[in-house]
C-alpha cells in the first residue's frame, strides 16, 4: 500500500493540518515540567552511555503514538527481520543487505542462501588483523627494507568517504599507526598533491575497487603505480607496496598485486555500509586492530538495540519517524548533523552518501511514482563554526530545518583545565534552547531598552531582534567520542536511513541514480580527443564541449 494511503498515514496528515499551529514548544515546556523525562531516551554501554533528547521537537505524546502506530502498519518490525535473516531486501539487484554480519560480533548465524556467512566474515578479519599487526610493527616492509609510514587509500564512494570520516574521528587513537591519506577524485590535482608529500620507500597503497574496475579508483591506482616505479624501477616491487579491497582476483594479479594480498568483501556489502569489512583496512591499519574491533562492537551493540527494542524505546525507529514528521507533515527539505565535536568535521559529508544514495528515490518497490517527498537533503559542519556561518538561515530564515546536534560530554583534549570544552558545552546547549525558545518582541524590547534604545530607533531594530523559535532539534550526547561509541552512532544512522525507507516503500540499498551520468561521460570522453567541434548533442552540452577544446592548451 502507498503511503498516502495507509490510513494511520492520513490519520496523521489530518491531525497535523487542524493542530500544528497550536504546538509551539515553549509552551509545551511550560505545561510539562517532566517533558525532558517522557521525551528522551538513555541508551548504558560498557563504554559510556548515549543519550538522545527529542523533547525539542514539534510533538506530543498524541503525535509520538500516532507515529509508531504508522511505523507498524508500514511494516517496520517485519522489514527489520527480513533484513536481519539474509533475505534479499535489495530485490532490484538480487542481494541480501547485511552490513549487520560484517560486525555480528556475538557470531550468531547468519545466512545467505542458506550458508552462514560470519565464518567467511571472521577470516577475513583475521586476515586484516594479522595484516595490521605486520604493517604497524615494522615487520611488513618496503622494496628498500623500510617499514610503512604512510597508506594512502584510493577509492572513491563508500570506499572513500566512511574510512576518511573514520580515521578522522578517531585520530587520537592512532598511536603507533602510521599516517593516513585519502585520494577519491578523479581530478588529477588530489593524487598529485597528495604524492608530493610521500616517500615511495615507505608509502603502501590501499586500492579499494570491488569490482577493480571502477575508473576513478583505477585511474589513481595506475597514476599511483607510475609514480611508485619511477622510483622503484622494478615491477616486482610493487607487491610490497600495494593491496588490493576487491573480489576480481584477476583484475587485481593483472594490475601486479599478489593475490594474497587481496582483501575480500561480498555483494552483500553495499558501498556507503561497507566501512566495516575489508574496505575499513585503512582504519584498522591507523587506529590498531583492536580499536577496530571495537568500532565493530559499538556498531553491533546498535543492531541489538534495533533488532530487539520496542518501537517507542527505539532510537534508530525514534529518529525515523520524527523526519518522517517533518519530511511529510511540515514539508520540510533538509535535515542538518551539527556534530560540536571537531573530530567530526566529516560525518555530514559521510552521512550525505549514507542518506541521499539510500533514500533519494522516486519509485516505490512496485515502480510507481511516488505522491509524497522521501530523502532529505543532509548536510551540516562542526559547531561552533557553523554558528558563524549559516546558523542565521536555521534562527530566522523562513524554512524549518530540523537539526540534530551531537556532543561528547568528555573532550579529547582538555586544554586550558577543560576552558575550550566548557565553552564549547554552553554554545551546543544554548543553541537548542534558542532555536526551540525563541526571543519574543515583549523580550527584544526589554533587551533593546536595557541597552539605552527608545523611540523610533527602537521601533526600527525591534523587528530584526525577534526570533520565532520553534525550531525542531535533537540532541544527542555521549559521554566520549571512542571507537564503539563511533560504531553505535554510525549504526544508528544506518538503521535510521533504513526504516525511513520502508515507510517510504523505496529500496535504500540501490543507486541506479548514480549510473546514468557515469554512461554518458564514457560516450564524451572519446569526443574531447579531437580539435574537431561537436554537434551530437543538445546545444548546451554541444556549446561546453566546444568552449573546452577552444580554450584547452
């Protein structure tokens, strides 16, 4: 059934229509001095406890049953079995979607056509375990008896953007480990750039293409290898120097890496939920084994929590349901991750693939269109330096954009006797009671009046000084930004993303979106050869092709 047709949908859609003018939180606060308490969940690990508040959003307790009432008709709870049972969820390329079995850490079976896929799992980690052990140690060493400072990881999608977010967030547990690069684009200035800061010598190359076929990545990796044999001067020595993340153990022996240094990963593993099987190496090999492991036990903590809690005590689900609102309810576009955590300047960018290519859809599982909006447009950057740039736009521009705002209560570094990090506290939470609180004109003018304003001065600015509030957040803190506190919250995003989709009735695990560009760039790739003008296409594509070849040196 279509979404707009399931009646706990319309339910909702009428309720919203003849009650959202009345919800304005400051007063819901007002009335409910236990708000906080119905309207936050606390979620105790062995390794600090994760706290989600969303009494800063437009709901009641009326709205939050109606909601899970419309997540059970969709079908949530059963989706989440089918999910976690190996069925084959992403129907439009005939695969399982199991993620989850890359950090099943408790080892519980689970099947794929019938075969238990955790043993091939668990030799593969192995296999990245004791890799990790040979590179970190010295053991491992390069074609002139150096051992390995520097890996560069060259991928590009979800081969790229979670192990770079990863190993960004988790910098300070990378002791001992050594440096880590990350080339993606195409664009031959990210490669150059980054070879110019390495040594051949110590420099090990991590080429992360399932398919090894990926033109971006084999571009880089063939650019790469000329740059490493300019120095190197010997073919043989390459297998010391590069590995391979793939199953095309052809492509990969072609390209002069020893198959036994090839990394597997299976079709179950979509790109942008791969960080977890072999294409996290470079994580493992920056932060240690062990601290990869954790990251896994942290993600796999979050899929019992999925898999077992009930709707209404679940956070994943909780998240869901509440973009659902705001999504379908109030028209709402985008959705912010404000992280006021400076290691994790990359996890919008990172949850940008992770919800825009699972989400981004307008065909339903049936192929017809859809009547209703799905995927949000994500995006956001650290605090506070957001609030410097377009916090301005989320106070007082005229789109609501919900916001979720996440902190760890302990910081990494506490300089100054914890002065940065309290200062950095005060802003997060000021920023929720603002947006939700608002400033009132009787407000604005006592401030204005306070500040020696009266009169028409007054009368002109006042206007300026008034905020609306109302503004829907989430909080989400943590007591530390460690690597199964990491795990946890990249989970929950994941299972989050998921059960969007199946209200939505869309596959999240598909990105036919990305194909299309990537066919014709092949057929105008052969076309900027020659001097000769273009006429194939439309008149802009035409006019642009021309441009380049009059202009190109």
């Amino acid at each position: 059934m279509a979404l707009s047709s399931d009646p706990h949908f319309k339910k909702l859609v009428e309720w919203h229509k003849a009650n959202a003018p009345k919800l304005v939180l400051r007063q819901l606060f007002e009335g409910d001095k236990d708000r906080f308490q119905k309207f936050s969940l606390t979620l105790n690990t062995d390794h600090g406890d994760i706290l989600l508040d969303y009494s800063k959003n437009l709901v009641t307790e009326e709205v939050m049953k109606m909601l899970m009432e419309l997540a059970k008709s969709r079908g949530v709870e059963s989706a989440r079995e089918r999910m976690f049972s190996g069925e084959k969820i992403n129907f439009t390329e005939n695969r399982a979607v199991l993620h989850i079995a890359l950090r099943n850490r408790s080892n519980v079976p689970i099947l794929v056509d019938g075969k238990d896929v955790v043993p091939e799992v668990n030799k593969v980690l192995d296999k990245i375990k004791h890799f990790c052990q040979k590179v970190r140690s010295g053991e491992w060493k390069g074609y002139t008896g150096k051992a390995i400072t520097d890996v560069v990881n060259i991928g590009i999608g979800g081969s790229d953007l979670g192990p770079l977010m990863v190993t960004e967030a988790l910098k300070p547990y990378s002791k001992g480990g050594p440096r880590v690069w990350f080339v993606s684009n195409i664009d031959g200035t990210h490669i150059a750039k980054t070879l110019a800061e390495l040594n051949p010598d110590t420099t090990l190359f991590i080429i992360a293409s399932k398919t090894f076929t990926t033109q971006e990545t084999i571009t880089n990796a063939e650019t790469a290898k000329e740059w490493f044999l300019h120095a190197a001067n010997d073919p043989s020595a390459v297998a010391k120097h590069f590995v391979a993340l793939s199953t095309n153990g052809p492509k990969v022996k072609d390209f002069g890496i020893d198959p036994e240094n090839m990394f597997e990963f299976w079709d179950w593993v979509g790109g942008r939920y791969s960080l977890w099987s072999a294409i996290g190496l470079s994580i493992a090999l920056h932060i240690g084994y062990d601290n990869f492991e954790s990251l896994l036990a942290g993600a796999h903590w979050m899929d019992n929590h999925f898999h077992t809690a009930p709707l209404e005590k679940n956070v994943p689900v909780l998240l869901a349901m509440l973009g659902v609102w705001y999504i379908n309810c109030y028209g709402c576009e985008t959705h912010a991750l404000l992280p006021y955590d400076q290691y994790m300047h990359r996890f919008a960018a990172y949850f940008q693939q992770g919800d825009m290519e699972s989400n981004g859809k307008y065909i339903t599982k049936k192929g017809s269109r859809v009547d209703y909006s799905t995927g949000p447009i994500v995006w956001g950057e650290p605090g506070t330096n957001g609030q410097h740039a377009f916090y301005q736009l989320i106070h007082q521009g005229t789109r609501m954009i919900p916001c979720d705002f996440l902190i760890p209560v302990q910081t990494q570094h506490p300089v100054r006797n914890g002065l940065h990090h309290k200062i950095l506290l005060a802003n997060f939470l000021a920023q929720t009671e603002a947006l939700m609180k608002g400033k009132t004109p009787d407000e604005a003018r006592k401030e204005l009046q306070a500040a020696g304003l009266s009169g028409d001065a007054l009368e002109k600015l006042l206007p300026h000084k008034v905020f609306e509030g109302n503004r829907p957040t989430n909080s989400i803190m943590f007591t530390k930004l460690n690597p199964f506190t990491l795990g946890a919250i990249i989970a929950m995003y994941e299972h989050k993303i998921f059960v969007q989709g199946v209200v939505w009735d869309i596959n999240s695990y598909d990105q036919w979106g990305v194909e299309l560009g990537k066919q014709l760039a092949k057929k105008i790739e052969p076309e900027l050869e020659s001097d000769a003008p273009v006429t194939s296409h439309d008149s802009s594509t035409n006019g642009l092709i021309n441009f380049i070849k009059k202009h190109r040196a």
